[in-house]
C-alpha cells in the first residue's frame, strides 16, 4: 500500500487525509458524500481507515469495490 487514507465521517461532507506510507502528509481535502466514490476509484492501492460508527460498515463495503 502506497498511501494511508483516513475519513471522518459525516452526514454531508467528509473530511479526508491523506499521508505516504512514510507519514507525509499529501492531501486533507473536504468532501461531500456525491464524490467520495468517484475520489476513492481515484486513488493508487490504499489503507483506508474511518472511525467507528454506524455507517462505518456500509461505507467499507463500498471501498472494497476499489
């Protein structure tokens, strides 16, 4: 894995880091939920990291089409 995405999750918007497997920091960008899908295709082979709640899981499902 190249990269290490980390997602905030929210109702509307996301906010989104990114940061090289070496902890450089590349991008922390805002994001609203209609081009979240279309970032994530987007991007090399990653680690994608969320927190926790209920929508967690729907959302990993999502990714793993990627």
């Amino acid at each position: 894995m190249e990269q290490i995405i980390g997602i905030d999750l929210a109702k509307r918007v996301f906010q989104v880091n990114i940061v090289s497997a070496q902890s450089r920091k590349k991008a922390n960008k805002m994001i609203n939920r209609e081009k979240l899908m279309a970032f994530i295709a987007q991007q090399p082979p990653s680690r994608i990291v969320m927190e926790a709640c209920g929508s967690a899981n729907y959302w990993s499902r999502q990714f793993r089409q990627y």
